[in-house]
C-alpha cells in the first residue's frame, strides 16, 4: 500500500489524534481516565487483502486496567454523563467496545447500510448515538488513497523549486607586491586611536571619582546634619526632662511643707487645746480640794458642837 493507504498517523476530520499507547486520551468517556493499551498494534501492521477486504480480526484485546481503588461507575451514570453526537475514544473489539471508565458500551450499525465492526480494534473513536441505551457508532477510518489530482503527490511537494548549481572553486589571486596601505601610517593612527581610548577612559574614570567623592561628600553631610539634628533634640529632651524633674521635686517639696506645717499648726493646736484642758482641770481640782478642805472643816466643827450639846446635856 502507498503512503496514502496508511492510517496510523491519519487523523479523522474533526477529530483530535489518537493518544499514544501507554497514555489513553484524557476525558475518554464519563467514568474518568484509565490506563494505557496497546490497541493499535492490532491493526498497525496489517494490510488490506485483495479485493479490499479486511484481515479477520486478532485475538481480543485484554480488558482496560482500571486503577487501583477506582470503582467502575454503573451503566446509569455512564448513560447520565453522555450526550448524544459526542465523540469519544474507546477499546473497540467486533461489536463491543469499552470505554475508558470500564464501562461497556455496544456498536451499532451506521448509516447507508455501514457494518457495525469493520474488523479494525483497539483504541479508536466513537461517536455517541443514544446514552440512554449506552450505544456508540464508530468513526470510520480513511484507508482508500484519494482519487488523482485532488492533492499534490509527495514527491512534488518536497521538490527543490529551482535547480542546484554547483559553482566555480574560488582561487586566491596573487600576492599584492606594492600594493595596500602604508604600515606606519596605519600602526601610527592605530596607537593615537588606543592613546585617545586610554585617555577619554581616564578622563572617564577621573570623572566618575569626583562624582562618587562629591556623592560621599554630600551624604557624609547629610549624616553629619542629621546627627546634628539628633544631638539637638537629645539635648532639648533633657532640658525638658531637667526642668521636668526640677518642678516635680519643687512642687514636692511644697507639698511636703504644706504638710509639714499642717502638721505644726494641729500639734499647735492640739498643744493649745491640752495647756487649756490642763488649766481647766487645774481649776476643778483647786475647786475640789477647796470643797473638801471646807467640808473636813465644817464636819470638824459639826462633830466639835455635837460634842459641846453632849456635856450641857449630862450637866443639867
């Protein structure tokens, strides 16, 4: 078969192409990836017999791997997860196929009397016909060569468009005897260049230094200002801390005068209010002692006439 009869890179129209063999086409179906297969070895190597009819079919392929811990979802939720007319990849095997979720799907028949299976297996697309029913109809693959003149044939594709000639070997002339440049003038204008580079990347350099002195210079003077500025403020902080604490002791030692004379003047008065109790009790203790000093007397003097009543009695 020519190169047109093959159809493993050939990719249907409309179709996206198929997944290489150890990777499945991702979203294959509604049920999620699955693993790799080696579906298309059933047909990569075979040949059409005679007459266009197709060799009968290999041994079936071997079940999908499923991988581990991934359930194979039930036929209604397949069914629920696909649409009609949508196009899917599936393990194609006679009129079974299974798509890459596990999930068994059957092949019907299409249209102008197509045969259900065309004897080709393994991976290949398929195209949704009823999702209640789980039922798909396979793409059809190209496998006749177009007909002549409907594309340009391979050999002229890759043709060289205009002819190669091969030219004339190239050969050195003879040496130039008196002829060129004068060397000294050349070496004298190569040294003034390298001594006019040399200079212009002094003066560069020069320049760039005084640059880079005038940078320091500048901020060594905006360190020296701001630490200036700082000492300042320090100093401004400490004066007002100074006369902050110079008030606060004053106004403590106001206070703790106050205090104290506070407590002079109660004492004072608390002296005052005792010489005053003093001289009260003074004054009802002389009282005191006057009362009983002249009640000793008149009970002296009562006791003394009583007696005297005595003896004038017993007289008479």
């Amino acid at each position: 078969m020519s190169e047109w009869g093959s159809f493993i890179d050939e990719t249907p129209s409309g179709q996206s192409p198929p997944p290489p063999p150890d990777h499945p086409p991702a979203g294959a179906d509604a049920g999620g990836d699955d693993g790799g297969d080696d579906g298309w070895g059933s047909f990569a190597d075979e040949t059409p017999a005679a007459g266009g009819a197709p060799p009968p079919p290999s041994a079936p392929p071997p079940a999908a791997p499923r991988p581990y811990g991934v359930p194979v979802p039930s036929p209604e939720v397949a069914a629920s997860l696909l649409t009609a007319g949508e196009t899917l990849w599936a393990q194609v095997d006679g009129a079974a196929a299974v798509l890459g979720s596990g999930c068994r799907v059957a092949v019907v028949p299409g249209g102008d009397g197509e045969a259900a299976a065309d004897g080709f297996s393994g991976w290949r697309p398929v195209t949704v016909v009823d999702p209640a029913a789980l039922t798909v109809r396979l793409v059809p693959l190209a496998l006749a060569e177009p007909p002549v003149g409907t594309a340009t044939p391979v050999s002229e594709l890759y043709a060289d468009p205009e002819p190669y000639t091969a030219a004339e070997p190239g050969r050195a002339g003879a040496f130039p005897v008196g002829q060129g440049p004068d060397l000294d003038a050349l070496l004298h204008r190569v040294q003034e260049e390298e001594r006019a580079r040399v200079r212009a990347d002094v003066e560069a350099d020069a320049r760039r230094a005084e640059r880079e002195l005038a940078d320091a210079k500048a901020e060594l003077k905006q360190r020296a200002e701001a630490a200036e500025q700082r000492a300042v403020q320090r100093e401004q902080r400490a004066q007002q801390a100074a006369q902050r604490a110079q008030e606060y002791a004053e106004h403590q030692i106001g206070a703790a005068r106050e205090e104290v004379a506070q407590a002079v003047w109660q004492w004072q008065d608390r002296a005052q209010r005792a010489e005053a109790e003093i001289t009260r009790l003074s004054g009802e203790l002389a009282k005191a002692e006057q009362a009983g000093v002249l009640r000793h007397v008149l009970d002296r003097r009562r006791r003394a006439g009583g007696g005297r009543d005595q003896e004038g009695t017993r007289g008479t």
